[in-house]
C-alpha cells in the first residue's frame, strides 16, 4: 500500500511493513529527548519497577531551558540530572552553554533522516525538516520510555503542504509559517501529521526550513516533516564534519541509507497550496499565534524590547539578518539575541555579527532557551510591548501577564528596536 514519509517512519519503528491513519502502533524511538525537566520525569521513571533505563543510548539530555540556572533551586535541579546521567550511563549529555535540545541534537547527528524521536518537549516536530519523525511527549510517557523503550501512538492523519514560487526580498520563511497559521488556525492540524513538499522547498535554507517543522507545534500538529533533498545533505555533511570528524562519513552512511520517502500516489486527508512570491511580511499579535496580521497594519505600534532567540529563529541566518539591519546604527528598544547553540554564537562571532549587535545597543545570551518561557535572562515588566522572534505570544508566556507580545522575523526584531516600534526594515529610512 501507498504510504506517506510519517506513515513510512512510523511503520519502520513499529517493526511493521505498513500502517495506516487511525492505527495504534507500538514505537520504538530511536532517540528519546528531555532537558532541564530530566530530574522530574526522573522521580517518575523511580516510581516504576525497573531500576535502570533500558536503552541509555537512545537517550539524549539538554541543560538549556534555565541555562545558566538562575536560582538555587535551579542549579540543584540541574546537579540532580547530572547525577541521574551519570548513574545510567547516558553519553548524549549537552552542558549549560551547549545549546537549545533541539539545535543541538541536529548539529551533533543524534538524529537524522529516517529515524523517531520522542521528546518531552512540545515543539519535538521540529526534527522533520532533516526527515525524521518527531512529536512531543508528556513526562509520564518519557519515564515508561525509559523503562520499556517503547510507547504506543496513534497513526495520524496528513496534510499535505505544496510550497511554490521564491520569497520575496525581505520576507522569510517566519513570516510564511505565521501566515499558514493565520490561514489554518492554533488547531488547523491538530493531531495531525503536516507534510511540506513542492519545487518551493528546494530554495529555502536549512535554518528556514527548521521554523517551519518547529512551528507547526503551533498549529496543533503531531508531528511535521519534509523530505531529504540535496541542501539537506549538504547541510549533514559540513555540520557532522564539524561536531563529530572521527565518524562523520560512517554517520552520513548511515542517515543516506535510513531516509525514507513519500510514495507518490501516498494519500492525505487534506491538501494546501502556498505561492511563496503571496506572501508579505506577517506579524502574530498579542495573545495567540493565530491572531495574525500583515505587519503593514499594525507599523508604528510602540516597542520596549525584542527577543531574537529560540528553537525556532536562533540560528545564524536570523542573526545575520538582525546584524544587518542594526550595523551602524543605535537601538531605541532594548534588544536581547540569544544564539541557539554554541556553534551559532562561535559562527556569529567569526562573522562579526556578535559586534555588529553589541555595538548598537544589543545583549547577548548564553545560548540556550532564554526567556522564551518566562523563566530568566530578559523576562518582561506589566505593560511592556515585546517584539519576538520566538513561536509563543500568549499572556504570561515571557514572564509577566500584562505585558504584550508580537512575533515577527528576526530582521523585523532588529529593525523595530531600532526604530522604538513596529517596522520593516525597508521603511526604517
């Protein structure tokens, strides 16, 4: 029978030779994720039977949520996962500093094409964009992961999402998944697999084609995937070179031979179409990020800060474009750009972007997840404007409930703390 690329992935970690939309499957991942809530899932996995995890090496451990840890009671939670990682032996650990799960697990080739992830983090979908299957778990489920190394899922529906055409100058692939969203809705996939194919794909980046996999958790989706095509091998083969040279031919091998493809007869549930040259510069207003609007109408709103961050827009194209826009100039917002990984902010640095934004006004984090959840390093004060280059708006999200945030592209960011409210950076002159 015809299978689509998550129906394939699916089927290949269930150990069956097909499945189909509907279907409960027992997984198991290649890979199971976690971070700064390791220590919690932790106090469940000790409630279990089992004393050990099953499968330590499929086990992968970020410290970046609270990264460095703010708090006393942060830095101890962060020496409890370190002790549990010690204890059963889990090689894929990454250290404060490292970087965002989800950035750093891509540059390490700890995931890769054809294979499953699980995630104790919502926005896990975004391993697609490499043609991997991945979705978010809850801590309970983690734990049994743990102990069993497998877990039951229900096979999802599809959507397919054909992408056409070439952005315009000035647009990116941020404001393209804002707009997709406006269109579908919070909950246009829930629950739903979101496939991206289409001749459109093959001229967007690899650090554009990660904000769409990553933001589809925004519209409900179960998981989010694209297939492997050139630039998604070329980007594996420089990066793997860099984070892992003793064996990164052997690893390359073996994401070549694990990718897997959709049948081209492969049936889904719904179809959208997209013309990348439709579509302009989109911003997600305050309180959700279906609540969207070209940002032409809503220019000269007032700003007290940006964001350029998160799993989703930290990586070097985002910062490149925000030191483009502030190079020579001095900011009226504060602007706090916090790179996803370490190996973002050592390439930001070489390019003499880092100076670009610090000499007009610009902080720079650890890299890491920052205040993206309200938790440290740059939270908002009640009534502040926040422009954000980040995937959630929604009341209280960086911190404090009065406060306003708008979601936009990183050169958006830049310019609109540049100019002290909402603007493109076309009309900052």
């Amino acid at each position: 029978m015809s299978m689509t690329l998550t129906e394939k992935l699916l089927a290949r970690a269930s150990g069956r030779d097909s499945v189909k939309p509907g279907e409960i499957v027992i997984v198991e991942p290649d890979v199971v994720l976690s971070h700064d809530n390791t220590a919690a899932i932790a106090t469940i996995f000790r409630q279990l039977p089992t004393a050990t995890v099953k499968y330590p090496d499929r086990l992968a451990v970020t410290l970046d949520h609270a990264a460095p840890p703010p708090t006393a009671k942060h830095a101890r939670n962060h020496a409890e996962i370190r002790q549990f990682v010690r204890e059963q032996g889990i090689g894929n650990f990454y250290e404060v500093g490292r970087g965002i799960c989800h950035q750093v697990l891509c540059e390490e080739g700890v995931i890769g094409p054809g294979m499953t992830l699980l995630g104790a983090d919502s926005h896990s979908p975004h391993y697609g964009w490499l043609g991997a299957f991945g979705a978010g778990i809850g801590r309970s489920e983690a734990a049994a992961l743990w102990a069993t190394g497998q877990l039951w899922l229900r096979v999802p529906d599809a959507m397919r999402v054909t992408i056409n055409g070439s952005l315009e100058t000035g647009v990116t692939a941020k404001d393209l998944t804002i707009n997709l969203i406006g269109q579908l809705s919070s909950e246009g996939a829930a629950y739903m697999a979101v496939e991206f194919a289409g001749e459109g794909l093959a001229r967007l980046t690899p650090d554009s084609r990660a904000v769409l996999t990553n933001m589809m958790a925004e519209m409900g989706a179960k998981n989010a995937c694209m297939t492997p095509d050139e630039v998604t091998w070329a980007w594996l083969s420089e990066t793997l070179e860099r984070t892992r040279p003793q064996d990164s031919q052997e690893r390359l091998d073996f994401f070549r031979d694990r990718a897997l493809y959709p049948d081209f007869d492969a049936e889904y549930a719904i179809e959208h179409e997209l013309d990348l040259g439709e579509v302009e510069p989109m911003v997600s207003c305050p309180h959700t990020v279906d609540n969207v609007r070209p940002l032409s109408s809503v220019a000269r709103t007032r700003v007290d800060v940006g964001f350029i961050g998160t799993c989703t827009n930290g990586r070097l194209e985002d910062i490149a474009s925000a030191a483009a826009v502030a190079r020579g100039k001095r900011l009226k917002a504060r602007l706090l750009v916090i790179p996803a990984s370490s190996m973002v902010l050592r390439d930001a640095a070489a390019a003499g972007y880092i100076a670009d934004l610090v000499d007009a006004g610009a902080t720079i984090g650890t890299p890491g997840c920052g205040p993206c959840m309200g938790n440290h390093m740059g939270v908002l004060a009640p009534g502040e404007v926040c422009i954000s280059s980040a995937n959630r708006n929604f009341r209280g999200r960086m911190g404090e409930r009065d406060a306003e945030i708008y979601l936009a592209n990183p050169a958006v960011v830049a310019a609109s703390c540049v100019a002290g409210r909402l603007i493109h950076p076309a009309d900052l002159a």
